[in-house]
C-alpha cells in the first residue's frame, strides 16, 4: 500500500500539511465532512497544492513532519518549484 503526503492552501491563505492512504477521500472530508481535520474545518474551502507519493507509512509521516517545520516561504518556494 502507498500513501499520499499532501499540502493544501485554505481558504485565509494559510497550509495544511497531511499524509493519507487515500488522497481523494481525505480532500473531501478536509472539504466537507465533520471528521475533516478541525484546522480545515473552519477555513474552507482548501486547494491541493502538492502532493507526493511514498511507498509506506512512516515515510509518508516523516515527511509531513519534515513539511511541517517548514517556514511559510520554504512551502511557497517548494510548491512553485
């Protein structure tokens, strides 16, 4: 099974960074489900803005804590690139 790691743009400008086995499903709950992530609950709608496959788990969650450390502008800098 592969997953998914993910950065979305909400609603006020702000990222959201995630990790999924299923990317499709987890946008539409980020979008419009309850069980969404509380951070994107109150700033819809988000935009998928990256995306990048890796081959297991505890890749794809060191890589969203790898994402998350960074600075606003490294995020800017890296989904432009």
């Amino acid at each position: 099974m592969s997953y998914v790691v993910y950065i979305l743009e909400c609603v006020d400008g702000t990222f959201y960074v995630g990790s999924t086995d299923n990317l499709k499903k987890r946008l539409y709950a980020h979008n419009n489900l309850k069980s969404g992530a509380h951070y994107t609950k109150i700033r819809r709608p988000v935009v998928l803005k990256y995306s990048e496959e890796v081959p297991d788990f505890a890749i794809a969650r060191a890589r969203e804590a790898e994402f998350k450390r960074w600075s606003r502008s490294e995020k800017l800098d890296f989904i432009n690139s």
